[in-house]
C-alpha cells in the first residue's frame, strides 16, 4: 500500500538521519488519538486501517478533500462528524450543507459546496 510505503521512506530517511524512531510507527498511532478513533467507530466509520487513515488524513487536512465512497460507508459519519464539530456557528447554514449532502449521496449527483458564505 502507499502509505506504507511513504511511512516506510520516512522511517528510513529518519534512521540516515539519526533520527530517532518509534518501532511500530504508523500514521494511526502518530496522528490520531484512540478514544477519537473509537467515537469515530461508533458514529459508523467503518473498523478497516484505509477508514481510520483516511479519517485521519479528512480530519487532520487544511482542505475538504474529494471523497469517492462506492461502497456508501462514509456519508453517515461525515454526516455525524460535522455535527460534532464544536467550530460550528450557523446552524442553518449547517443543516442546508447536510441537507445538500445528503440529497447529493442519495442521487448520486455532483455538487459544489460552499460552506464559506450564510
């Protein structure tokens, strides 16, 4: 898998470097805390290490990332998760953007959102 193997590069690179490192390390244990991943879990991320790294990466990016989700496991914990962000101040503005998404995840249509404007 890629990310494996880029975790693998910096290992090695950290290691010619005389960095050091943590056996074991992976991007679930660098970037990610236990008790978030298990709330996670339970707002329906699915269980699966490519689920909780790509969860990771959603929740740790500066941008809103494309998401392709063929087998529909993901839209009811985006969902979820935006619910729970405590950075959220326009309910209304909230519940348009998760009405949009979830209208689009239903119909299978494209759209562009922007959650920037009320």
């Amino acid at each position: 898998m890629y990310r494996q193997q880029l975790v693998n590069y910096w290992i090695d690179k950290c290691k010619e470097l005389e960095i050091p490192v943590t056996d074991g390390l992976t991007l679930e244990t660098v970037l990610a805390d236990p008790f978030e991943i298990r709330q996670w879990n339970s707002d329906g991320l699915p269980r699966d290490q490519v689920s909780t790294e790509n969860a990771i990466l959603v929740t740790r990016g500066r941008r809103w990332p494309l998401m392709i989700d063929p087998q529909e496991q993901v839209g009811h914990f985006i969902i979820l998760f935006i619910l729970s962000c405590s950075h959220v101040s326009d309910i209304h503005l909230l519940t348009r953007y998760i009405m949009k998404l979830n209208n689009v995840t239903q119909v299978r249509q494209e759209q562009l959102f922007d959650i920037t404007k009320a």
